[in-house]
C-alpha cells in the first residue's frame, strides 16, 4: 500500500497544483464537490421534499433554479439540475 502511495504522490500533487489549491481546507471542499456528495441529513431531505411537493413547492424550485442552491440542503445545482428538475418535479407533483 505504502508503495502505491508513493507513486500516486507526484500525480496527486500535479493535480493539486492545477487546480490552483493552497490550503487543505480548499482540498477537501473541491473533493466533495467533484463527487457530488450529498450533504443532506435525512431531516433536511424530508423538509425539502415535503416543501416541493407543496402549495410552495413551484416558487421554492423556481427561486433555486434562479439562484443555483437548494435552500434547505445547501446543494449546489449544476446547470441542467436548474434548467430540468423545476420542471420534472412540477410534473411529479401533478401526475
């Protein structure tokens, strides 16, 4: 393992390089966002959900879609996630 290591090393520190990181702080938040991780608590996916399948739940999306963050989760919506889930909600939310 320590071996593997050591030859990851020079490329890990080339990629660190190029995305222009200089703190450990900065590392680990390019990290979580690059895979997409999922910070919600299962409480904030209930009160999220609940909210967009309500009276609410259209202006909630639309004013996400607008501003690019899920305001109860803090989930940062890529472009398509703000273009098409407004929509495919709106359409969950009727059928």
């Amino acid at each position: 393992m320590q071996k593997e290591y050591e030859e990851m090393k020079p490329k890990i520190y080339e990629q660190i390089n190029d995305m222009k990181i200089d703190s450990y702080d900065k590392y680990i938040d390019k990290m979580l966002n690059k895979a997409n991780f999922k910070y919600a608590t299962n409480g904030e996916a209930s009160v999220d959900s609940i909210l967009d399948f309500s009276v609410v739940g259209p202006l909630k999306m639309g004013a996400e879609a607008v501003d690019g963050n899920n305001f109860i989760t803090g989930e940062e919506y890529s472009d398509g996630q703000r273009v098409f889930t407004p929509g495919l909600r709106t359409v969950k939310r009727v059928s």
